[in-house]
C-alpha cells in the first residue's frame, strides 16, 4: 500500500494570522464556526511547537 504524503499543517504564527484576518472582517459571530475551527488549529499547533522546543 502507497504510504500517503503528509500534508503540512500550518503553524501556529499563520493560524494566529488567519484568526487575526477573520476577526478584521467584522464577521463574528456569523463566522463563529470558522474562529472556533482556527483557535482548536492554533491551539495544537503551539502545543506540538512547544513540544519540539522541549
């Protein structure tokens, strides 16, 4: 079986961007699912970040 490639994730500076850029829009709460989806990403990504400065 074909190893599948990795898709790389964004870090936790670009979700930080991206949560900045979507709050910009004035589209909160309209867009509520969206933030919600970024801030879990950004949360992970610091986290594994943090670990591999460990």
């Amino acid at each position: 079986m074909p190893e599948t490639p990795e898709v790389p994730r964004p870090t936790a500076a670009e979700l930080n961007q991206q949560i900045r850029e979507l709050a910009a829009t004035g589209r909160l709460p309209a867009a509520g699912a969206e933030y919600q989806r970024l801030v879990v990403a950004w949360a992970e990504a610091l986290r594994a970040e943090q670990e591999l400065a460990a």
